[in-house]
C-alpha cells in the first residue's frame, strides 16, 4: 500500500505519537468516576479522541490523495532553535548585552542574505534599545552585565 | 442600563493622560506591524505580554487592543502600494488596492480604506457598547454545562473557518486542549504531564507557545519564501478620495461594515474572515460588478472596512463570555489572567473602568489611527525598505527576552525552543496552529466545567441536551459539522478560503 497524502499521514502519525503519550502518562492519574472525575478522566478522554482522529488521518491516507510535504529546512531551524536555548543559557550568566548580542549572531546565520556589517550594527543598536527599554524604562529584573 | 452612564465612566477611564498614552503607544505599534509583512499583531501581543504586566490592567488591554485594530490599518498600505498583505486581513485589499496604485490612485486607494476603517471602528465600537451588556447579562445565568457547550461550539466553529482538512484541525484543538491541561490539576492538587521537569509545575507558559508558533517557528518558516522586494508603484498623489468616489463607495463601506461586525463575533472570525465574505458580497451585489479586480475603489472600500468591524466586535464574545475568537484574543484573555482577572461575563460587572474604558479607548484609537496613517503614509511607507534579514533575527530577540521576563524563569526559554519546533512542523503539515492556541486556552475551563456539569448531575451525561440553551449549543456545533462534512458547501468553502 502507499500513502497517497503524506501531509495527512504525517499529521496523523504526530497526533498518534502526542495521544500515546498522553494516554500513557496519564494512566497514573486517577480516573474517577463521570460524577466525581479524577485528574486522568478529561486527559484520558482527549487522548483517546486525538488518538482515534489520528488514526483516521492515517487510514485515509492511503485512500485519498493529498499533497507531498514540501522539503524540511532543518538547518536554519536549528540554528534558530539553538541560537534561543543558547540566550536560555546565557542570560542569567552573562547578563542581558552578552546574550542579546549572542542570539542575534547566531540566529542570522539562519538566512543566507545576513551580512557582517550590517548584523553587527543591528546586535548592537538591539542590545543599546533592549537596556534602555526593558530594564530603565520598564524595570524588568534582567541582568544587565555578567556577573562577576 | 444606562449607556451614557457606562459610555461617562468609559470616557474618564480612557481619557486620562496615561491611558492616552498607552492608546497610541499600541496603535502606533499595530500600525507598524501591520505594514510590515512577516510580523503580525499575534506575535507582537505576544512580545508585548511581559511588559503588560507592569501597567494597570486597564492600560495593558487598552495598548494590546491598539495593536490589534491599529494593524488592520497598516495592511491595507502594504497591500495597496507594495501588493504584498501587511497583514493576513489585507489580503484581498490587494486585489483591486494596488491595481489603483498602478493607475495613479494609490492616493484614494489609501484614502477609502483609512475612511471606511474609520467608520466602520466607530460604528463596531458602538455594536460592543450596546450588544455586550445584555449578552454578559445572560452569560451570567449560564450554568457549568451550558458554559461547557458554549465552548464546544465555540471550538467547533473555529475549526470549521480554519483553512484545510477538517480533522486535523479538532486534532488541534484537542491537541491544545491537552497541552493546557499540563502542570497541577486544582482539584487534586497532582501535577500533570510534567515529565519530571519543575518547571512544568505550573503548566506549560502560554507566552512561551504562542510566541513559539507565532514568532519563531513562522521565522523558520517564512525564511523559506522567496523575500519580496518591497517595490512601491507610483506616486501617491492626493489622498482624499473625490466626492463621486464617496458616493460611489458609501454602500459598500455599510455593507462591510454590517458584514464585518457579524464576522468578527463568530469564533474563529476576526478581522480575516471578515475582510474576505466583505470582497465576496460585494463582488455579488455591487453594481455595475465588472470593474472589479481591475482596480475598482469598493473593493478596497468594502474589505477594509469589514476587517476594521470584525476587529473591534471581535472583543465581544472575549469581554462578554471569555471566549477567544481567534488567537489575538486568547491572548487577551492571557493578559487578563496574568493581572489576576479571570476573564468572563463577570468582568463587566465587577470591573466597568475596565470594559468601558477598553471600549471608549477604541473611539480614541481609531481617531488616532486615521491622522496616524494619513498624513503620515510616506513615513509607513519608507519602513518597508527594512529588509527581513534585519526583522527575523530583532524578532527572535524579543521573543526570547518576553518569554524570560514573563516568571523570570529560564525554563520557558527552553519551552519556546522545543515549540518552535513543533510550531515548524505544523506549518509544514498544514496543521493550523490557531485551533491549538484556543484550545489551549480553553482547556482548563473546558475541564472545570465538565467537572462541574458532571457532579451537579451525579455523573450523567444527559444534563447537556436537558438544559434547552445547552442543548441549543450542541445541535449548533453538530450542524456546523454537517455542514461542512456536506461535499458541495465543502468546495465552496475551500474556494472561498483560497482565493
């Protein structure tokens, strides 16, 4: 047998994968009862519905025709990807300057039109702004500079 | 009920020198992203959450409505002039907006839209006045399961208006509803879907996912389409559209207007929605019909005036019932939460400044909005020279620093991260991350008041179709359904969506 829509067998592959891992997390929680419903009764409920919506889109298809996924561009999603967990990392050891200017640099590397110049002017104007804005104006408790 | 009373305490809230302030603050923002295409007024709300939360509440929804309507303003520029949508809402302004412009009438192309926006704002902001206090009136009387098939239908509504496969869209929502339901469960005091992560102990951060998908993971995404040089056609000469060109096109603003203002409040409306069955209907009953797509002024008139209404009445269901139509609005209902004030028919009641002062902020708003994009068009203009190699990366840092700021906590950093994977993967799927973002909202609600339902009626499952106003919610989702699932309204539906 083919898939004949991939789009829709991959969507439903994804709502299986999220049913099964709700269903067997919440297998830990209570059930209950309709009249007194524990803390695994509405999850359990929402998993078997996405799990059978999910098989639905699987079944259908190998019956009706669909549209190919268009290509994964992982790499830049990555680079993006990473470029945020690195400012998770960063902030609050080296401060707000430092890991603004780091997630800015790493994320334009994501598209290949970025140019040196020009991304080393936005990073700085970005982290200047970001100072004056979110931490004078705004009183946001961020760290300005790493701490020593 | 006393309107003029409501409208006076509406008027001393919003016309105070702060509230002014944050009124254009927000417009003068929505006004930015809405001409500029690749960021949108969700995202922007989004980045905006954290710093919401060191106003007044009233403030804080004052500015993020700003944002919201003063971006349907903005796209209509983009489209006009570049024939790019600024907004999603825009799309169809294109059509005959820059048709206009490439016949030297960029100028009253832009004029009408700012005109019919205008009037429409006003006169959807007078819909709100009047409509939401007798509709909050009988939201108050609504028991667990009348509210539980409210948001069933709700749902189901949105699902049925967003674009693609039926199911994958209730997939979704189901998806969000679950998703929502991570971190403590208040009855039981158990900690859901954690994984072991502490962080989790409150739940999955809606700041964090909806920036996640509104913000990163259309980054990645929009990374991948051609970039468009944003080339503007022509010059745009005088602005104020002629008198004949006003006669021509008061009909058609009434009809976007009334069309937009029905559309907005229909979950899963808004400002789109409205924007396209405001094009069709005029395109249906305009007359003489032929001109359009070829640059005739009502098909600028109409739309634009239609997405402004179905902006503004799209608060309606959000202020009277709590209910977000459309993902803006769930983000309000966010901002709301964070101050504390749980969103529903009781807000009205118990915090007026609030609501009228939203509602008279949006008179304010849109006055601003047409000296704002008027005189100043050259100004909106020269900012889409701003290419986007140069927006993405600025986007991901506001995300990031929003995201950090809203508990001061580095965990949801990382949230963001592994959603805006996810967040990719939907897009490429044609997974509609609208559904998700309502569900998710929605499902600790939707959870409280099954329980509720359930344990009046000592477990059956009956009060839903014994209760007549519940029972009305139901047989409305299950039509919607069937309706959809009927194969001859479904290839209308797919047509009109595509267009």
């Amino acid at each position: 047998m083919n898939i004949r829509a991939p789009k829709d067998f991959w969507s439903g592959v994804m709502f299986l994968a999220f049913a099964a891992a709700a269903l067997l997390t919440a297998r830990g929680y209570s059930l209950g009862a309709a009249g007194r419903m524990g803390p695994g009764y509405f999850p359990m409920l929402l998993g078997g519905v996405l799990a059978l919506l999910g098989l639905v889109l699987v079944a259908r298809s190998f019956v009706i025709a669909g549209e190919p996924v268009g290509q994964l561009h992982l790499i830049p999603l990555s680079v993006i990807a990473t470029s945020v967990c690195l400012f998770g990392l960063a902030i609050e050891r080296i401060g707000l300057v430092v890991s603004l200017i780091l997630v800015i640099a790493v994320s334009a590397l994501a598209s290949r039109e970025s140019r040196l110049t020009e991304t080393s002017a936005l990073a700085l104007a970005l982290a200047a702004f970001s100072v004056g804005v979110f931490v004078y104006a705004l009183r946001l408790p961020l760290p300005i500079w790493p701490k020593l | 009920m006393d309107l003029f009373g409501n409208l006076a305490i509406g008027f001393g809230v919003a016309l105070t020198l702060e509230n002014i302030l944050y009124c254009f603050v927000g417009v003068l923002l929505g006004t930015l992203v809405g001409v500029l295409p690749g960021i949108g007024p969700v995202t922007t709300v989004a980045m905006l959450l954290p710093i919401s939360f060191t106003l007044q509440p009233v403030s804080a929804m004052i500015m993020l409505a700003g944002i919201y309507y003063g971006a349907q303003y903005g796209g209509s520029t983009t489209a006009i002039l570049v024939n790019i949508p600024g907004e999603a809402s825009s799309v169809v302004t294109t059509i005959d907006g820059h048709q206009m412009a490439r016949q030297g009438r960029a100028g009253p192309a832009l004029g009408i839209a700012a005109i019919g926006s205008f009037f429409a704002g006003c006169a959807a902001t007078l819909l709100i006045a009047v409509a939401a206090p007798p509709l909050a009136a009988i939201a108050l009387e609504f028991g667990p399961a009348e509210y539980f098939s409210l948001m069933v239908c709700g749902l189901i509504a949105a699902v049925v208006l967003a674009r693609g496969s039926v199911i994958k869209a209730i997939g979704m929502v189901v998806l969000g509803l679950l998703l929502g339901l991570a971190g403590t469960d208040v009855n039981s005091g158990i900690r859901r879907f954690d994984f072991g992560f502490q962080g989790l102990a409150d739940g999955i951060e809606f700041v964090a996912l909806s920036m996640a998908i509104y913000g990163i993971a259309e980054v990645a995404y929009n990374l991948e389409q051609k970039s468009e040089a944003g080339v503007v056609a022509g010059a745009i000469g005088r602005i104020w559209p002629s008198t004949a060109d006003m006669v021509h096109c008061t009909p058609a603003i009434l009809r976007g207007t009334v069309l937009g203002s029905l559309l907005g409040v229909v979950p899963g409306g808004g400002a789109l929605l409205a924007a396209f069955g405001a094009y069709t209907l005029e395109k249906k009953v305009a007359k003489p019909p032929r001109l359009f797509g070829q640059g005739d002024i009502r098909g600028v008139a109409a739309p634009e005036s239609a997405n402004n209404a179905g902006a503004q009445t799209s608060f309606i269901p959000m202020l009277t019932l709590g209910l977000p139509s459309n993902p803006t609005m769930a983000m309000m209902i966010g901002a709301l939460m964070i101050h504390g004030i749980a969103p529903g028919p009781r807000v009205m009641t118990d915090r007026p400044e609030l609501f009228w002062g939203v509602v008279v902020s949006m008179w304010v708003g849109n006055l601003m909005l047409v000296v704002l994009n008027l005189p100043l068009v050259g100004v909106w203009v020269r900012l889409l020279r701003i290419p986007y190699r140069l927006l993405f990366p600025s986007i991901i840092a506001f995300c990031c620093i929003g995201t950090y700021t809203i508990n001061t906590n580095v965990f949801d950093v990382f949230v963001m991260a592994f959603f805006a994977i996810f967040g990719y993967l939907c897009l490429k799927l044609d997974c509609e991350p609208a559904p998700l973002i309502l569900g998710f909202v929605l499902g600790p609600m939707m959870e409280e008041n099954l329980r509720r339902a359930l344990l009046i009626s000592r477990g059956d499952p009956s009060v839903f179709i014994d209760e007549p106003i519940s029972l009305a919610f139901l047989i409305a989702s299950a039509l919607l359904l069937i309706v959809v699932a009927a194969p001859s309204i479904r290839a209308r539906r797919e047509q009109a969506l595509q267009e």
